[in-house]
C-alpha cells in the first residue's frame, strides 16, 4: 500500500510514520529527513537546500523531484511507501503522479491529520530528539526521564531541531497555510483522501489512522 501522510509542521507525521511502520511495515520517505541528511553532508543539494530549510521555507520543487526520483526506485519500496512531508505543493503533487506512474504504482490513501494552530505551537517548541537513535519526545506532553538524555539504553544527548526555535516555527506554519491550501483543496477532492482529527493522545490518533489503514486494505 503506497500512503500520503499530510499534516501541518508538528502535525504528528513523523511519529504516525513509526507506529504505522511497526505495525503494516510501510517504509517512511520523510523528504524533511531527506534534506537534513544531505544538510550535514554538505551536498550540493544540501548546500542549496540549508538556506530555505533554516528560513522555514520551502525547499524548491526541483530539488525535491531529484530526491523523489532517486529515492522510490530503490527496492525496499516495492511492497509500498509512505510519504512524509511530500507533496507540500500542487506543483509536487502533479510530479508525484508522473513519478508513480514511471514505477507503475500508485497511491492508495491519502491521510490528512487536522491539528489546530495552537497545538502545533506548543507540539514543536518542546519537541527534543536523540542524536543516536532519533527516539522523538515532548518535553510537555511525553517528555523523557531527563530532558538532556534519550531513555533508550544508547543515552544519546538530546537536541533541538534548528527549525524549532519560535521565530522559524512561526513561518513555516505560515507557509504551511499560504502554499499548502491548494494542495488539501486538491486531494480532498480524491475519493482515496480521508480527513482524520490529528488531537489527543499519540496512541488516540494511531488508532484512528490504524482503523482507516485496516479498512482501506481489506476493501482491496
Ligand atoms: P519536515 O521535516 O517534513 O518538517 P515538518 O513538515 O515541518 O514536520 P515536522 O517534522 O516538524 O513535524 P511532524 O508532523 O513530523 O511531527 P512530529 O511527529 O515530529 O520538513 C522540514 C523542512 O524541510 C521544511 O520546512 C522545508 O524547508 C523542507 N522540506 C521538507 N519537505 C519538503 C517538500 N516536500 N517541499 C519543500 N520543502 C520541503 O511531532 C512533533 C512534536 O509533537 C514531537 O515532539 C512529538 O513528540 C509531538 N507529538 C506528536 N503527536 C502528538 C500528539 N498526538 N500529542 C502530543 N504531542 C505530539
């Protein structure tokens, strides 16, 4: 099953992606991961993308189909994938379909988590992540049991994103409504496009995701 995860910055797409891989094995393409990794790499596509990434802008189309288009032909995609932060524009979108359909698939499901302003807010602030294993906390709402050190027995230090800090998560949630308005316009129009409310506890919202994936396979 090929899935779309679409949610605002902190809507809980990172941590749906990992309990949803635990349970049906669909691998996660986190295009925000992606970048990253090519950021401390120092690519040339990291190069590029660290001044838009560190703005809280978004990273230009072309560099995203270059990524896709290296990243879903490798194998461990065959038996389906799930895609974390991609598309954010219709521009994207559009791609998207022509990079489905160059590796004959398509995409199944397409989830959108709704989570209000105010919680994304408080959500990214305290948002904390091992530097050794990547473990996710919230130092408000499941924080670890020392705020510098991962629970996990590797201990790792504990950081914050540098897309974290208030003045950056102020604009990506503004570019999240100005840029990605018509992307939600255009799925929600797909009869493969579900709407789930993204509040609540972790484990609340999982069983919401994991009922609409179980139905939407057995209806295969
Ligand atoms: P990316 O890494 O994709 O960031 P994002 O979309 O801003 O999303 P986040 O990773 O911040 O949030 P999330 O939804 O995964 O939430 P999480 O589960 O971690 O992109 C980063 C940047 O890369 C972009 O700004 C852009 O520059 C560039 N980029 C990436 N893709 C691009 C593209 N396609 N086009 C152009 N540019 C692109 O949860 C957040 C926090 O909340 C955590 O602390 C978590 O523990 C907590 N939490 C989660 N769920 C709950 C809950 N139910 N209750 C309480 N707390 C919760």
């Amino acid at each position: 099953m090929n899935l779309i995860l679409l949610a605002p910055p902190g809507g809980g797409k990172g941590t749906q992606s990992s309990l949803i891989y635990n349970d049906f094995g669909i691998h996660r393409i986190s295009t925000g991961d992606l970048l990253r990794k090519h950021k401390e790499q120092r690519t040339k596509i990291g190069k590029e993308a660290r001044k838009y990434m560190d703005a809280g802008e978004l990273v230009p189309d072309y560099i995203l189909t270059e990524i896709l288009k290296t990243e879903l032909i490798k194998e461990k995609y065959k038996s389906g994938f799930l895609l974390d932060g991609y598309p954010r524009t219709l521009a994207q979108a559009i791609e998207l379909e022509s990079l489905t359909e160059n590796i004959n698939s398509k995409i199944d499901l397409v989830i959108i988590l709704d989570v209000p302003a105010e919680e994304l807010l408080n959500r990214l602030g305290a948002r904390r992540i091992c530097k050794i294993c990547e473990r996710v906390y919230n130092l408000k709402f499941h924080p670890p049991d020392n705020p510098n050190k991962c629970n996990e027995p590797c201990g790792g230090k504990l950081y914050q994103r540098d897309d974290d800090k208030p003045e950056t998560i102020i604009n990506r949630l503004k570019i999240y409504e100005s840029k990605t308005r018509e992307l939600l316009e255009y799925y929600s129009k797909m009869p493969v496009t579900q709407t789930l409310d993204g509040t609540g506890k972790v484990q609340r919202v999982y069983d919401r995701v994991k009922d609409l994936i179980e139905k939407v396979r057995q209806d295969d």
